[in-house]
C-alpha cells in the first residue's frame, strides 16, 4: 500500500464518524475509493481526499493519546463505511514511512 487518504475539509477538520462515544476516522486505498465513499454518505459532500502523511496523523491522534480516536480503514467504500479493519497507529506510521 503506498498511500492512504483520509477525508479533510477547507478549515482542516478531517471526517470522523461516532462509534460508541469513540471518533472513528475512515481511511482509504486511493482517492478513488475516497470520493466512492463521499458520494455514498451526505455528510461528507464538504470533504475532500488528502494523502495521509506522518504530520497529520500525529495531529488525529498524538503519540501516547487516542484511546478516543480509532483509525478505520475501510474494506470496500461503495458498500459500507462501517465495513473494514482497524489501524493501530504505529502500524500506520510505519506504512506512510515506507512510502516516503
């Protein structure tokens, strides 16, 4: 996998979902994927795909934090978001340095 996208407005917030009192923030393969995904969901209509790079993960979810943040990488977006895997953090640090 060389990139994985997440899904960022103007302002830079990123599309996170609720799930269970946690923030789950759905990532994707490709862009393509990305923009499946938003044209599934209303809520993301404002958001578009952004390249995740190490800066911006350690702002979703700082080093040593996050137990309220869950990163989601999601199986088939033009299905469901709900459908895919957890990533933990470090593992996904490893794949953005990797594609550096």
């Amino acid at each position: 996998m060389s990139a994985v996208y997440a899904m960022q407005r103007a302002n830079g917030d990123v599309f996170a979902l609720d799930h269970k009192g946690q923030f789950r923030i759905p990532l994707f393969h490709t862009s393509r994927d990305a923009m499946t995904a938003r044209s599934r969901n209303l809520d993301m209509l404002l958001f578009k795909p952004v390249m995740l790079n190490a800066g911006l993960l350690l702002e979703l979810v700082p080093r040593g934090e996050g137990n309220d943040v869950e990163l989601w990488l999601v199986k088939d977006p033009s299905i469901s978001l709900k459908h895919g895997r957890v990533v933990e953090h470090e593992q996904l640090l490893s794949l953005l340095e990797h594609a550096t």
